[in-house]
C-alpha cells in the first residue's frame, strides 16, 4: 500500500471554501480504482491543509495523478493557494485499524 500526502497553504481566510470546493471535487474519486481512502486534514491556525490518500499499489497512485494535477490546477482551488502543495509519496509499512 502506498500513500501521498499533499500539503498546501491556504490563503488566509480561506480554508473553509477550500474544504468546501475539496468535497465537491470528492466524486470524481470513484474513477480511481486503487484508491482506498482519503482525508483532508486542515489546520485553521496556520491555514494548512494535508490530503492524506491511500492506494492498493503504486501504479494505481500513479494513475490517479492526472486527477490530482487537474485538481490543483482548477482555478477554483490555484486561487485558494498561497504557494505551490507539496507532494510526498510514501510506502505504508504498517496499518492498523481499531474497527475493520
């Protein structure tokens, strides 16, 4: 299993309509196969924001990038930025749920 993390900075004021305008865009996520989950962790102190998603494989990660680039390109979401997300990728060694 594979994660990516994608942290951005939001504009001051605007993290709500980020959220907002992030759960609208959520639908489209079906399309990607190797997705498991995703959650959008938000600091309203600091105006952060982490998409957190986890894929079965690396290549269905992969192939859910196009998504993701189109995404924060959408000039809904590249107005709500204040610098570049950063995007990291990494292997999930261990998983643990407390209810399955």
């Amino acid at each position: 299993m594979y994660a990516r993390l994608t942290t951005a900075q939001i504009q001051p004021g605007k993290l709500d309509e980020f959220i907002r305008i992030f759960d609208s865009l959520t639908p489209q996520l079906k399309d990607v196969k190797a997705l498991v989950s995703m959650r959008l962790l938000c600091d309203h102190t600091a105006n952060t924001a982490i998409a957190e998603s986890l894929y079965e494989t690396l290549a269905g990660m992969e192939a859910g990038t196009p998504l993701l680039q189109q995404t924060l390109a959408n000039p809904s979401v590249a107005a709500l930025l204040a610098g570049p997300p950063v995007i990291a990728v990494y292997e999930v060694a261990a998983r643990w749920t407390a209810h399955p």
